[in-house]
C-alpha cells in the first residue's frame, strides 16, 4: 500500500497543493481550487511576467511531483495536484477579466483534466515521473486554454 503524504514535508505540502489534494473526494478538483488563487494572485501581471510564473512553477514542478510520487511509492498518487495548479494557470494564458471567465476557465480544465481527450490519456499513460505527470495537465490547460479563448472571441463577435 502507499504511503501518505508527510505535509511536515515542504516538497509533500507543495505537491498536494498546501493539502488540498488529500481531500477524500475529487483532489483535483480542490487543487484546481488552489490553481484559481495562484491566478488571481497573479492576474493582471503583464502576459510575458505572467508566463515567467507559469513556467517555473511548471519546471519546479516536473521534480515536486517526481519526488512525492516516489516517496509514496504510486506513479502519480491522486493527492498530488501541483499539476493542476499549473493546468489551471495554461488555461488561464491570455484569459479575459471577470468571474464568469475564471469560472469558466476551472469548468473547462476540469473538463478535459478528467475526460482526458487524446492526446491526452496517450501522455498520461505513456509519460512516467514527474514529467508525465505534468504534462498531462499542461495538455488539458493548452486545450481548455483554446476553448476559452475561442468562446471569447464568439461571445465578442455577438455583442
């Protein structure tokens, strides 16, 4: 059996997104949760400044992950969601202002972070460490990213 995260750990506490993921139902979801607060903490930044973050919280990631999933012996245990954090944050790249934007923004990662579209599931099942762990989810906020983006720009057409 695996082990449990060791939140005393800061690599365990940053991996489960400050503890959310141990949530006993849908991890990702309160992950994602902790992904909206980096984004508001971090929107209105200039979009290169806000990219600087997204990548590094991306590349601190890859070994977050990597290490945790090794340390509780699972190759990518449900309680880690750094991955979705930084999903949510690709999702929201460029997003447009207001609540009802953020809202959808979570709708959609969540959407494709659980159906898992190819290629998607390809990376999910192919991918091991903490690489394949985000990059799943990197995937999902490149795809929810372009669907907020394209119901932008249609509602915008129709006002």
């Amino acid at each position: 059996m695996a082990n449990k995260p060791a939140l005393h750990n800061p690599i365990h506490l940053l991996a489960t997104g400050f503890g959310t993921g141990l949530a006993p139902f849908a991890p990702g979801t309160f992950g994602t949760l902790v992904g909206v607060a980096f984004y508001l903490a971090l929107d209105g930044l200039p979009l290169a400044v806000y990219l600087g973050a997204v990548l590094v919280l991306l590349l601190v990631g890859v070994p977050l992950c990597g290490v945790t999933a090794r340390d509780l012996e699972v190759d990518d245990h449900p309680g880690i969601v750094w991955d979705e954090i930084v999903g949510y944050l690709v999702t929201m790249v460029a997003a447009p202002s207001g609540w009802p934007w953020v809202v959808a923004g979570f709708a959609l990662f969540r959407f494709f972070d659980v159906l898992k579209p190819w290629p998607i599931r390809a990376i999910d099942e192919r991918m091991a460490g903490g690489a394949g762990i985000m990059l799943d989810d990197v995937l999902a906020g490149i795809f929810a990213a372009a669907c907020l983006q394209l119901a932008h720009y249609a509602t915008s057409q129709l006002l």
